[in-house]
C-alpha cells in the first residue's frame, strides 16, 4: 500500500510539473499544434 500512495505521489508531482511545462510553453507550441491538427 505504501508503494501505491508513493506512485500516486509521483504521479501528482510530475502533474503539476506538467501543467506548468505547459503553461510556459503553450503560447509558442499551440500554433505548431494547431498546424499539426490540420
């Protein structure tokens, strides 16, 4: 059980890490993503 609540703890951090990431990143990559839609 342990295991588990430390996977999911991870899983939160890298998360968050992510939406950030995507936060500071998106106003440059959302024109390359909106061209790779097309």
């Amino acid at each position: 059980m342990r295991a588990h609540w430390t996977y999911l703890r991870i899983l939160r951090l890298s998360v968050r890490i992510l939406y950030r990431l995507s936060l500071v990143t998106l106003p440059g990559t959302n024109k390359g993503i909106k061209v790779q839609v097309r």
